[in-house]
C-alpha cells in the first residue's frame, strides 16, 4: 500500500513538472536584468557612444548633454553626426508610436559604426 502511494505521488509530480515545461516559457534570469528598452547611439566612426537606457537614468537628455560636452571637450571633431545604431523592429506593434513620435527614434540610422 505503501508503494502504491509513494509511486502515486512521484507520477503526479512528474506530470506537474511535464505540464509546466510543455505550457509555460521557461525563465529566463538574464530577462530579470532588462530594465526597458535601450536605444543605442554613436557617431560614424564611433568616436562618440551612448547607450540610452530610460529606466536606468540614461535617457535621452542625457545623450545630448554628454554629446554637447564631448563637442566641447574635443573643439577638432565638433562638426561630428550622431546616428542611432539601434534597428526599428516595425513587428513590435507596440512601439509605432514610439518610434514616430519620440525623439531618440528621429535620428538616422547607421548600421556599420566602426
């Protein structure tokens, strides 16, 4: 009776742990470190880099202040372009508005900053 009752039960958690892995994404711990989205920025021959990152303080002021005082520290390459490294993904329904209406998505994008 006794066996009955212990295979019984390792069979039920064996069907729990089946059904958990076959419905339900497993977790993935990297996901617990991404705080939003980040948009990604540099000049053409990456002189300049900046990782926004909104929800972790680096948001977009914070492109244009470290980029006016980068201008201003290094007078020779003040004639420098930024150009946003980071790829629209139009299958994001979700971010069309962002992208036509914030700012950090009116940059131009580069896809080959050295």
């Amino acid at each position: 009776m006794m066996k009955y009752i212990f295979v019984s039960f390792i069979s039920f958690l064996l069907g729990i742990l089946f059904v958990t892995v076959l419905f339900f994404k497993p977790i993935d711990p990297r996901e617990f470190m991404n705080l939003g989205p980040s948009i990604n920025f540099s000049t053409q021959n990456a002189e300049f880099v900046f990782h926004c990152r909104p929800l972790k303080g680096r948001n977009y002021e914070s492109l244009e202040r470290n980029f006016e005082n980068f201008k201003e520290n290094n007078p020779e390459l003040k004639d420098l372009v930024l150009y946003r490294t980071t790829r629209k993904n139009y299958f994001n329904i979700n971010m069309w508005c962002q992208y036509k209406n914030q700012r950090e998505w009116q940059y131009d994008h580069i896809s080959n900053a050295k």
